[in-house]
C-alpha cells in the first residue's frame, strides 16, 4: 500500500487542468450496456473505479479497449447478467448495472454492494422504482437477482429522496422500456445531465433531466455514439482550495462555474477571492480569512462531496465555523485525523464546530479512511509545519487522477511512497 508524503509549508499557486468526471464517466460507462453498437467515450479519467468498471463491462462480454483518455466499447451480445461480489463490493456504483442489464437482457444478478466507510448506503429507492416498471426482484445469498421476462414498462415514480444513482438507474431502464416514465424528486446534479446528454446521443428520448422532473419516453433499441465526459467538480474544488490553503493561489483550467456555485459562495464567505473567465476559475488567499458555516444539500446545494476538503481549509481560517452533513450518516471519519494535526473540532450530533486558527496544522503520520477525507488530510498536510505522512490512499486512487504530480506542478512538495 502507498502513502503520500507531504513536505508542508510552502506556497501553491499556478495552473492546472481537471481530469474527466469520476461520478459521470462511471453511470455513462454502465449506460453503454443498452447499446449493441460501439460507443467512443472521450475524458474518461484514469482511476481506480474505472478500471473496475470496464471489468464489469468485459465480464458481460464487452470488448473495451483503452487510448489514453478515450475508451471505446462495442457490447453487440452480453455473455452473462452477472456483476460479481469481487468487484461490486471494491465499488458501490456497480449497483448501476442492474437496470441496464434489466433493460437490454430481461435479467440480472448483481451483487449487494454493502457498505462504505461514510454510511450504509441502502439502494431502496432503486429497487423499489424498478418493481414499479415491472421488475421482479428477489435477494439471494447478496446478490440481488431481478427478471422481467415481459421487459420493463414505463412508471411514474416519485422519490422520497432525490438519490443520484437512483435518478441515473432509472434513466437507463426507462430508456428501452415501453412507454413513459416521469422521476420525480430526481436528483439535480450536473453528472445527471451529463448522463441524459450521453443517452440521447446514443438516441434516447429523455428531457428533464437536471430539474427535479425527468421524462423517459423508452425507444425500441439504441444506437452507437461518441461522446465527451464533463469535468470532474470535486477534483477541481479541491484543487482550487490547494492554493489559498497555502496563502497562494490556483487557477483551474477545462472547467466551468455554474455547477459550483454553492462552494465558490463558501469559499468568498472565508475570504478567499474568486475569480472566472472562460473556462477556468482561479481562488486565491485574501488578506484575512474567516469561519464560514454550511450544510451539505442535494444539488444545487452544497456537495457532500467537498465537506471534508473546506473543513480542512476552515481549520486554519480565522473564527468559527459550523459545518452539518445531511447527506451521510457518517461522513466526519475525517475529524479525527485533523484534530491529530493540531485543529480544533468539535463533532456534536450531524454538525462539526470548527475552531479555525492559523498556523494550526503540525505534520504527522495520519490515515485516510474514505476517498473525500483522504483529499482533506493531503490539503492539511499541504500547509502543516514539518511532514505529513498520509496513508493507505489507495482510497485517493479511487477518484483522483495523479494528484501528486497537479499539486507537485504547483509548487507542493507530495512524493508517492511504497509502505
Ligand atoms: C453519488 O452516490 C456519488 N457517487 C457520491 O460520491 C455522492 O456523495 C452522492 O452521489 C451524493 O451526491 C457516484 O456518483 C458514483 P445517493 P450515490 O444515492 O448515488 C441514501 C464520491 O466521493 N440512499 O444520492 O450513492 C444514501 O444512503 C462519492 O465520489 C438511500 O437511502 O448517492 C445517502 O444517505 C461518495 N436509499 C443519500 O441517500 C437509496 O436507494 C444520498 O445517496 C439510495 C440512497
């Protein structure tokens, strides 16, 4: 297992481009299922989970080839409906595969994929909206096993919570299933319309997506397609947070700002100044800096997934900060770990409160538990005095693309190290 070490204390600033989306990359590579034709995939980062998943595609029978960020597909006949425990359980997404396998072959056994590090992470509203297109679901041995021998038919659903996987497995299904289908409830984050953008290039006839009201109509078969994943925003975000954490500055490229208006708004809250043009959006370290509360929210709120890295940057601003999460029941693993690096948080029920002090981070050894914490130890160990040592972040692997080397050409000093 790798670790990371991080000499502290120097100034980041400069430029550097986001990779390709982990969280849109992943649903449009399981939407490749419905297509008999070859589909050419462009920005598909480099990671971990994708690996993965492209392993799942082949164990259906996909052919996948790979050149440099493009990945082409081409599955004109499936070899199995299996998702197997071995690789479901290294990622949860893979409950994504369910639907499409649902859609295209009647049937499907895909493994539960149990928990994580931040929460349970139930697929309740998955399951239950595709009983509502028809689909018979049955839990054997933890795998869950579904049949639809007369095909998925359309469904108005409403969500009780607006779950991301959950609007994007319904998507897929209700792309070849007979009639219409309305979510409602669905989720709003940019993945989502990156995903009903990839579909309808393939030919689907979806509209909606993006607002809290998606409509499916299902088309017999789809078509093959190429097209371009979105950036990846939670890369970005943490690296736009690498420079002011520094008393530095960073200008992020191949980016946009209207799918991270929640977080800019946090970061100008603590006195950071942000500024955009085309494509790229830079933050730099003002004079001051200050606490700054928020609560994670479903899009266009918060992201849940950039709670722990602006933690990591209140910590060393200047007053109180009062951070809840309401998205996992468990995503403050991270606290812990900084408060070994010398910050002053207090966990009380769902809210951190965060005494920020400057100058507060001394290196240390200290170990990431899940993939957004990992980021938030690497950004404190960016400004602690001496070394930090961050371990096991084969979990950073997972969603970020060579961080080492962006945060490197910034003037970090991170070395990848073998344990
Ligand atoms: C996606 O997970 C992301 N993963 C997560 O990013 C992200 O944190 C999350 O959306 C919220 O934005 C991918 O896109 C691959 P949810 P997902 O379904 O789809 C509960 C990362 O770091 N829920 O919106 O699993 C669930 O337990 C990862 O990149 C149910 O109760 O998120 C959670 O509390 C972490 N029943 C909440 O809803 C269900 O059937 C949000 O889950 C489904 C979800």
């Amino acid at each position: 297992m790798d670790y990371f070490e991080i000499e502290g204390g120097r100034r980041l600033s400069g430029t550097v481009t986001a990779s390709g989306s982990k969280n849109a990359a992943l649903p449009i590579l399981f939407a490749t299922l419905l297509c008999p034709a070859k589909v050419r995939l462009r920005k598909v980062p480099r990671l971990h989970d994708i690996k993965t998943t492209l392993s799942l595609l082949e164990g259906v029978g996909a052919r996948v080839s790979r050149e440099g960020e493009t990945v082409e597909i081409e599955l004109a006949k499936l070899s199995s409906t299996e998702a197997p425990y071995d690789l479901v359980r290294t990622m949860r997404a893979s409950v994504l595969m369910l639907g499409p396998l649902l859609a295209r072959e009647k049937s499907a056994r895909v493994s539960l994929p149990g928990g994580c590090a931040i929460g349970s992470r139930p697929v309740d509203i998955h399951l239950t909206a595709l009983e509502q297109m028809g689909a018979e679901l049955k839990l054997e041995a933890g795998y869950i096993v579904g049949n639809c021998p007369r095909g998925l038919r359309g469904a108005e659903i409403n969500f009780r919570f607006p779950s991301v996987g959950a609007t994007q497995q319904i998507m897929m299904a209700a792309s070849l299933a007979a009639g219409r289908t309305v979510i409602r409830n669905a989720a709003r984050e940019p993945e989502i319309e990156n995903l009903g953008g990839f579909l309808r290039a393939m030919g689907a006839k979806i509209s909606g997506d993006g607002t809290a009201e998606i409509v499916i109509d299902g088309v017999p078969a789809l078509s093959g397609a190429e097209f371009e994943v979105m950036f990846d925003r939670i890369e970005a975000a943490t690296l736009l947070l690498a420079g002011p954490i520094t008393g530095g500055s960073t200008r992020v490229q191949g980016m946009e700002t209207d799918c991270l208006e929640a977080f800019l708004g946090v970061l100008r809250k603590s006195g950071v100044a942000v500024n955009s043009g085309e494509g790229w959006v830079e933050a730099a370290a003002g004079a001051a800096s200050h606490g700054a509360d928020f609560e994670t929210q479903p899009h266009p709120g918060y992201p849940t997934d950039l709670q722990a890295q602006m933690m990591a940057f209140l910590a060393q601003a200047n007053g109180i900060s009062r951070v809840s999460e309401t998205i996992f029941e468990n995503r403050f693993m991270h606290v812990p770990e900084l408060v070994r690096m010398g910050a002053d948080i207090r966990v009380e029920g769902g809210q951190a409160v965060v005494h920020g002090k400057p100058g507060c981070y001394q290196g240390t050894t200290v170990m990431a538990t899940d993939l957004r914490a990992s980021a938030s130890l690497v950004l404190a160990g960016l400004v602690a005095k001496g070394t930090t040592r961050v371990r096991r972040i084969y979990h950073l692997d997972r969603g970020y693309e060579s961080l080492e080397s962006k945060l490197s050409s910034l003037g970090g000093a991170v070395v990848r190290k073998p344990e």
